[in-house]
C-alpha cells in the first residue's frame, strides 16, 4: 500500500462531492425555467439532474476486505462519477393561462426540481466534502508526525 493511497482517495472523493455541489447548485438555479431544451420544435423545462458514484477500482468492497485482513498489498480505491442522469420524473404542473409557455388547457409545464430535496441533496455533499478534507488532514498531520520522529 502506497504512503499517498489516503491522498488519493480523499482526492477523488473531494473531486465527486465538489460535482454533486456544482449540479444541486445547478438545479436550484433552474427551478422555474420553463424553456431548457428545444425538442422537435416545442420548448421543454428543466429536467434535475443528479450524479452517480461507484468506486474506482475493479475488485468488489469483500475481496479488498478479504485480501487487507490477509495482509496482502489490497488495490485501495476511491470514487468516480459513472454519470450524471437526468430525473424522468413527470413535470409539475401549475394552471396559468396567462403564461405564454401555457398549453391549450392553460397549464404550465415546471421543471420536477424539488428545491426542499436539493437543499438536502446539497448538505449531504457537503458533509461529504467537510469529511474527505478532515481525512485528507488527519493523512497529512500523519506524515509531518513521522518526518518528525527522523529528526
């Protein structure tokens, strides 16, 4: 196992959290417009969007348990973004029929962003964040520890 695998690590998770802020951000921003995309000719909301995480590595959480207990060298992992999906979710609704995106019926099409479920969306990955800096400190605290035991 290399002295920079916790580096590694907290880097990648810092790298995922900081994503996971920038498209909550990017769905609150978007949470009334009505005119995201142009599809065959009419104008479509915004749909939310929201990231997936899997881990880096190739081999499963057991077999890296397995070999860490056995004391062979375990190929450490962090976390990557797969993708970032958009929600299929049905658009809200709201009766408008002074809007000029209201259809015939005179509803509105709004974008299915739930600003409740983003603001905890929001403070998870920011906890997430705070938590891979801490571990990225402890690492580093660690390695000044051990450079000081040489002198």
């Amino acid at each position: 196992m290399s002295l920079f695998n916790g580096f590694n690590i907290s880097a990648s998770g810092l790298t995922a959290n900081r994503l996971r802020m920038d498209v909550v951000s990017s769905n609150i921003a978007n949470a009334n417009t009505t005119r995201a995309q142009l599809v065959n000719g009419e104008w479509v909301p915004y749909r939310r969007k929201s990231v997936e995480l899997t881990q880096s590595g190739k081999s499963p959480f057991a077999l890296q348990l397995q070999s860490a207990l056995q004391k062979e060298s375990a190929k450490v992992s962090g976390v990557i973004v797969t993708r970032i999906r958009e929600d299929q979710t049905p658009f809200n609704l709201s009766y408008d029929p002074a809007n000029p995106d209201a259809d015939e019926n005179g509803y509105v099409q709004l974008p299915n962003v739930d600003p409740i479920k983003e603001m905890v969306d929001l403070m998870s990955a920011t906890r997430s964040y705070e938590a891979n800096v801490t571990a990225l400190n402890a690492s580093k605290n660690m390695f000044m520890k051990a450079l000081e035991i040489g002198k």
